[in-house]
C-alpha cells in the first residue's frame, strides 16, 4: 500500500486519487499532473515514490488544500457571525445568501444551512453552559 495525505490507495489512477483530496477538483488534479510530469492515467500504486514526493511538496507549497482550506473557510464563517452579516443571518436560517430564489429552488442551501445551525448551536449551548458554571461560582 502507498500512501498520499494520510490515506492509503491500492490501484486507483492518479488523477482520481488527487481529487479525493478536499479543494482539488478534476481540472486542478490535471494541472498537478501535467506541471510534476505525470501522466494522469497511471496507477497510483505504481508511480514512483519520487513523484508522489514531489506532488505533495508542490501543493503543500502552491495550494490551500485539506486542513489549511478548512480552516480558511470556518474563519470566513466565523467572522460573518461575529459582524452579524445579513449572509450570516441567512445562513443561520438555512436559506440562500447569495441572492438566489428561496420559494421553490433552496433545497440545497436548506441542507447545508442546517449543518450551519447546528453547529451554531453547539457552540451557543457550550457558551451557555459555561457562562452558568462561572456565575455559580
């Protein structure tokens, strides 16, 4: 088994297993492929260590993937709850933000906005929980 960004992978083509990665679509897979030499449809357990090594340091250097996009995308979050945005109000309603139709075409928003609320949540309740304990004492 070889292993790429802690994951192991068998006989999968290389192209497939960079787009497993979280911020790496198929376009942005290709590009990696094409500028580190590496043909797209090679298995990836038969790739040279060598080219795995330089795939990796190539996107720890020139891209925000996994972890790092994350993180970037929670602080965003975070920072329109703070400022009380009417995006964050949106948001937390689990309606669209960006100005799109909300009677009929908002399934999609609806499913993540609930991910969103209860996140929201967690944290409000934790605060709550916390803010009790301090006053007790």
């Amino acid at each position: 088994m070889v292993y790429f960004s802690r994951t192991r992978f068998k006989n999968l083509p290389i192209i497939q297993v960079l787009k497993t990665i979280y911020g790496v679509n198929y376009s942005k897979a290709l590009l990696i492929c094409r500028l580190n030499c590496v043909t797209p449809s090679v298995k990836f357990g038969k790739l040279p260590i060598r080219f795995i090594e330089d795939i990796e340091f190539f996107m720890s250097k020139r891209m925000k993937v996994d972890r790092e996009l994350r993180q970037r995308h929670n602080l965003y979050l975070n920072e329109l709850r703070e400022n009380k945005t009417f995006k964050s109000f949106r948001k937390n309603l689990g309606l669209p933000s960006n100005g799109q139709r909300s009677k009929t075409n908002a399934k999609t928003a609806k499913k993540f906005g609930k991910k969103f609320r209860l996140q929201n949540t967690k944290q409000s309740v934790i605060k709550s929980k916390v803010g009790n304990l301090k006053k007790k004492k």
